[in-house]
C-alpha cells in the first residue's frame, strides 16, 4: 500500500525535545524526508536520509531510521516557539523515475512558552 | 534565485465552474509536480511533468488535469468543481525525477475555495 502514517498531535515545552514518528509501509522507499509547514505556507524541507543509513544529524534535527520497522523519526532539540508548525514525512520510490512523493498526514507540533 | 511562485494565492468559484492554476518552477528546474491538500485526505500527489510530459499520475478524476509548457512553467485546471475540490493545491519543482535524492521546492500554494 501507499501508507506513510504519523501521530497528529504533540505538544512540548520551549526548550525541551520533541519526537515526531513516522511509519511506512513500502520497503522500496529509496529516500525519507521531513517536511515542515507553517500556517498560509507551502513546505519547506527540513532533512532528508537515504534508506541505508541509520541517522542522520543535523544542527538541532536528528533523524533515525529503523528500516526492520519501518519506522522514521525527527527529534528536534532544545524546542523553540518559532518550530511550532505542522510537520510531514514523506517517502520516494525505487520503482519508476518519478518524484512523486507520499506523504503522511502531518503531526501539529505546539509550543508551549 | 527566485522561488517557486504560484497564481493565484487565492480563488473562490462556484460549482459546476472550472478553475486554472498556475506554477512557475525555479529558473533552471524542469520537473514540476502538484499535490493536492485538503483536511480530511492530507496531501496527495496529482501528476508530475518533466520537459512537457506527464511522468506520473495521482489517482484523480479525469476532471484534473495539467500541462507544462516549454519554459517549464506549468497549468493546471479542474473542470466542473465540485465542492470536495476546495483545497490547498501546491505546486513543486525539481531539477530532474528520478530514483536519486530528490529534493522538490515547495510553493505558496492556490487556495481553492468552491461555493
């Protein structure tokens, strides 16, 4: 199937970690993006990881990538106002030459002053 | 480098009217893609073009369809809307698809509103 499933609400305090899951469903997903949304905006790439790695950091994102499960996550360190946004995972293909991507469904992240 | 721009920012029609977006990719970009974005179904992709050809189609009704011209920059139109098509509609750019990383560039996006 086309899933890529994410939790659609998190809630943190400034200044703590956030931890946004993400689950897909095809094996031949070849890379895995993050994308973040703010209000009346279109998307902005976050990060990205290639399928055969396992993390990947970068400044205050770190992703990891669990490839047995299925499963991808962004934390983001030391939360700020400013990252409240909704916040995507999406995945490309092996099959075809196509950039089509699927997305999950976003998950709201609150900042809580 | 200019972004990816898209007109109109907003739109309001009625049912039954049809509707023309419009994208212009980054200068030097030749695949553009449109995603549609609406509450209840999340983003989900349209179609993809690259040098004037369709590569791939989302699962829409014949109702949706694009084009891209010569330039690069690319149309889409929805004939006869339906109130379900109020929605987001985001257009992105890329140098080429393909298997490799793929980094697509985001625009604003045409807020369809359907009366």
């Amino acid at each position: 199937g086309e899933d890529v499933e994410q939790s659609l609400f998190l809630s943190v305090r400034e200044g703590d970690s956030s931890v946004i899951n993400c689950t897909y469903t095809d094996s031949s997903s070849t890379y895995l993006y993050w994308y973040k949304q703010e209000p009346g905006a279109g998307l902005q790439l976050l990060t990205y990881i290639f399928s055969n790695m396992d993390m990947k950091q970068d400044q205050r994102l770190t992703v990891l990538l669990n490839k047995k499960d299925k499963h991808l996550s962004l934390r983001i360190a030391d939360t700020q106002t400013g990252d409240s946004a909704i916040y995507f995972c999406a995945e490309s293909r092996r099959s075809g030459n196509t950039g089509k991507l699927i997305f999950g469904q976003g998950t709201t992240l609150q900042v809580k002053p | 480098k200019a972004g990816v721009t898209q007109t109109p920012r907003y739109l309001i029609k009625t049912r039954g009217q049809q509707v023309t977006l419009s994208c212009s990719p980054i200068s030097g970009h030749r695949s553009v893609s449109w995603y549609q974005q609406t509450p209840g179904q999340g983003l989900q992709f349209l179609f993809e073009y690259f040098s004037e050809t369709q590569r791939n189609k989302g699962n829409f009704p014949g109702r949706f369809s694009g084009r891209q011209f010569s330039n690069s920059r690319s149309e889409m139109n929805v004939s006869t809307l339906e109130l379900g098509d109020s929605a987001l509609y985001l257009c992105a750019s890329s140098s080429i698809p393909g298997q490799g990383y793929n980094e697509q560039f985001f625009g604003p996006g045409t807020r369809l509103t359907v009366l």
